[in-house]
C-alpha cells in the first residue's frame, strides 16, 4: 500500500487551496493544469509544490474540504430535537443536492478511478463525506430513539440504508450518463420516498 503523502500547512496553505478550488470547478480534474492553478492562486510553482506534491494530492484537499463543509452545513442545519420525518427530510435533501452537483460528481469519479492505486484517497473522502453523515445520522437516531420515535438495533446499517435510499434512480442515471439536470420536483419525489421507507422500517 502506499504510504500517504504528507501536506504541507502554512501561511499561503489557504490561498493555494482556494486557487485550485476555482480552476477544478471550472476545468475539471484533468482540465486543471499545475501553472493555471498556481496563476489564479497568486503564487509560484514553487509554493504550490512546497504544500502538495501533486495535482492529484491538491484535487482531494480541496474535495475532502469542500465534503467537509458540505456535511457541517448539513449537520447545522438539523435540529435533533425534531421528529426524524423532518430530520431525514432535511438531511436527505443535502446529501441528494452534493451528490448530484458538478463538484459532487467529480470528486466520486476521481475516487473511484484512483482508489486502486492511492488507497488513502477513498479513506479520506469516507472519512470527511459519508462517514460524517453516519456519525450524524447514529447521533440523531439516539436522541429519536430515547424519545422513542424510532426503534433500531443496527445504527450504522440504518444510516447507510437511508443513504443510499437518498441516492435511488437519479444517482444511477447521472453516473451512467443518462440525465444531467434534475428538477426540485425530481429531488423531492426522490428524498421524500426515502423518509417513508426508512420511517416505514424503523417508525414506531
């Protein structure tokens, strides 16, 4: 297995990592080039190389933190004392909304064709991304179940469930090239039968 790279934190740590961000929006993972990065972020070659080792090393810096932030947002806007059909509603919807944006889906493909050969880049997009969204997930069905709202013995089976329940026909069909705009209306349809299996399962 290799061994992970090492990032290099410092004073211009943030501002490289925010000129990658802009360039692999709007370019794409392959599309980025090292100097486009390094220009639109302000610095030299040099500094870029000095924090990341790599164009690929610098993408899933940028992803894990954007995944990270993606699921903070998610997790602030919960209200665990709430009933679980407004939670999962809202959690559902947040999770639906990265999976199937632009940013989302580039981050999924990169993973999934660099895994094999850098392990670690799939451990930390589990770790900031759907890992997350499960610590969350199990922390809220403690607080439903004590209230007794909700009945489960496997936590983070159910949170897995839920997800990929989140994920049903529109994920397939972005992935495989099918449809690539998803209306409000499709979103919903989607997230609001997920809340009705789950509570279906697992309601008391």
């Amino acid at each position: 297995m290799n061994k992970p790279a090492e990032i290099k934190k410092g004073r211009k740590y943030d501002q490289v990592l925010n000129g990658a961000r802009q360039v692999f929006m709007s370019d794409g993972f392959e599309g980025a080039s090292v100097d486009t990065i390094a220009k639109c972020a302000g610095v030299s070659k040099a500094t870029l190389y000095s924090y990341f080792a790599d164009k690929r090393l610098l993408f899933m810096e940028v992803a894990t933190c954007e995944c990270g932030k993606q699921a903070a947002a998610a997790i602030d806007s919960l209200d665990m004392d709430d009933k679980p059909e407004h939670v999962l509603s809202t959690a559902g919807s947040h999770m639906l909304r990265f999976l199937l944006s632009e940013f989302g889906q580039r981050v999924f493909r990169i993973c999934v064709a660099e895994t094999d050969r850098f392990p670690e880049l799939g451990q930390r997009f589990w770790d900031s991304g759907p890992g997350q969204v499960e610590r969350t997930l199990r922390r809220y069905f403690d607080h439903a179940i004590a209230r007794g709202e909700l009945k489960i013995d496997d936590k983070s089976l159910a949170a897995h469930q839920f997800a990929e329940l989140c994920k049903a026909e529109l994920f397939p069909r972005l992935v495989f090239g099918m449809q690539t705009e998803f209306s409000e209306a499709e979103r919903a349809r989607v997230v609001k039968g997920a809340v009705e299996m789950f509570m279906a399962r697992y309601g008391t």
